[in-house]
C-alpha cells in the first residue's frame, strides 16, 4: 500500500461545476496536510493546508480532513479552466518527512 | 524576491559523467530538500537537510550525494550518471511546522535532466 493515495484521473468537470479531488494516507501520525497544484512544466505551488479535523475554506477552495478515516479531500468551487492541473496532496509525516501522492490530472471543460 | 533558485534549468549528460545541481534560498529556512519527479511517480525525496550542518536520506538516495554548504545552499551531485536518472528534480525549503507556521514546502522551478 502506497503511503499516499490518490486517483490519478483525468478529472474532468464543466466549468463551473465542483470538482472533487480525495486522497488518502496511511501514517496515523501524520501531522499536516497539504494541496498543492502543479500547472505542466512547472514547480508545484501551495493552494492549501489543513492540520485540524473539519474544513478549512479560502476562497474557492474547501479542504476537508478526517484523521479517523485517514482521508484528505479539496474542493474546488466553480471551476475554471484555469484550475486545470496535477493536484498534488502531500502529508507530513514526522517533522521532516513529506510524502506526496502520484496527483491527481483535473480538466475543467469550457 | 527570489524564493528558491535552482541551477542549471536545462543539462543533457552522458552515462558516467557527473554534475551538480545547485539550490539557493533566502527565506532563512532550516531545512532543505531534493525531489525528484517522474512521470506516475510523484515527487520522491532524494536527500534533505533539516538544518545546517546535516544531511539524511531520503526515499531514492542511491547515485546521489548532497551538501549543506551553508544555510543558503544545498546542492546535488550525480557522480557517475545513468539513464535512470533522467527525471525533473526539485530543490524546496521550508521551516519546521508548528501551530504558527504552516510548514509549506516551497519550490525552485526545477531542473530537466537527460542522461543519454
């Protein structure tokens, strides 16, 4: 089992629709999570982190995290074709060790 | 502000020829990594060094050495390059995470390597 998981898609949505993405992870001990997006060619870039249970909201990104099912998820509210992109979760697992999923391809249709 | 820097963008090497990856930061974090990033495999950390002065393995150390120059510099040596090593590398920094800092990761804008 692959310590974090995710659906390597394609995605795709219409714009304007929610586009769902999930990860799961398998350290118990694992700290802080994070969403970053990686735009083809370039270096990812932070969208968002969420360290507590629940939801945390900037914008229209919503991520959610459920430390009992080890499960990570963001939420991308009306979506753009600009949001189109690799969704990289990663977890931090340790003070130093982060570990990242395979990404997750997302394709908003005009 | 330049964040993290990475040199060179773009290298093409031979099998067994050797080259070092350079990495700079001046956000005057602690810790420093690099990745490497292939396709359906995601980032896999190299090495990392949590503060000056200390370097430790990560996932897919084998083929490469790093230095922690200063707190400034990390950087990546491939002693004797194979095709293997044809990847996107990835030098990041961060501080370490706690209630007040977020322990995001930030990225240079990588490093395309071909070894032929």
């Amino acid at each position: 089992q692959k310590e974090v998981e995710q659906n390597s898609g394609p995605l795709s949505v219409p714009e304007g629709a929610i586009a769902s993405l999930n990860c799961t992870y398998s350290d118990r001990g694992s700290q802080s999570f994070f969403w970053y997006r990686q735009y083809s060619g370039k270096s990812p870039e932070l969208i968002m982190f969420i360290y507590s249970n629940g939801d945390k909201e900037d914008g229209r990104f919503t991520a959610q995290l459920n430390k009992a099912s080890q499960y990570v998820s963001l939420l991308i509210r009306d979506s753009q074709p600009s949001d189109s992109a690799t969704y990289l979760c990663a977890v931090l697992s340790g003070t130093y060790k982060y570990i990242f999923g395979t990404g997750t391809r997302l394709k908003v249709l005009a | 502000n330049a964040g993290v820097t990475q040199t060179p963008k773009f290298q093409v090497l031979k099998t067994g020829q050797s080259m070092t990856l350079q990495c700079a930061q001046d956000m005057n974090h602690n810790s420093m990594y690099w990745y490497r990033q292939d396709p359906g495999m995601g980032l896999r950390l190299i090495y990392y060094s949590a503060s000056e002065g200390t370097t430790d393995k990560g996932e897919v150390p084998n083929g490469y050495n790093v230095s922690r120059l200063n707190k400034r510099e990390f950087s990546l040596r491939l002693e004797s390059a194979a095709p293997s090593q044809t990847s996107v590398y990835f030098c990041a920094s961060s501080e370490v995470w706690t209630s007040e800092n977020t322990g995001e990761l930030f990225f240079g804008e990588g490093s395309r390597l071909t070894v032929l």
